[in-house]
C-alpha cells in the first residue's frame, strides 16, 4: 500500500512558532514545558528517522514490512 504523507514531520518540527501565552499557561499548570517538549519531539523523531533507515538498508526486498517501512520514513522528511 502506497501513500502519501500530508504532512512531514522533522520540517514541521523545526519551523513551529512559539506557543501563545494561554498555551505555555495551560502547559505549564499540568507540568509541561512547551518548548522542552517541541525540542524533545525533534529529537525523537529525528532519532526514529536514523533507525528507520537502518532498518530499511537492512530490509529485504521481498519482506512485505518494507513498503510501510517506506511510507513511514517518507512521512519523516
């Protein structure tokens, strides 16, 4: 199954604006620190896109996990 993505996610990542005051307020009551976590959420994903692509290199081509392999590492641009 080929798809794709609508969105890319390292880019979209990157290029978020700071969060509102109202945000950072409503973050900040149940412990969250916005901008660690947008940093943190960069990171991992792209961490998740490093395995991904040794996953793939190492992925034969006839193994039916590929083409979604694939799909996810497209989404991860």
């Amino acid at each position: 199954m080929t798809t794709t993505p609508s969105t890319t996610i390292i880019t979209n990542l990157k290029s978020a604006s700071s969060s509102t005051a109202n945000t950072l307020k409503n973050a900040g009551l149940g412990g969250i620190d916005m901008a660690g976590m947008l940093a943190l959420a960069l990171t991992k994903a792209a961490e998740l896109k490093g395995c991904l692509t040794l996953i793939v290199r190492s992925t034969d081509s006839a193994d039916p996990n590929l083409a979604t392999l694939d799909d996810i590492l497209a989404s991860l641009t």
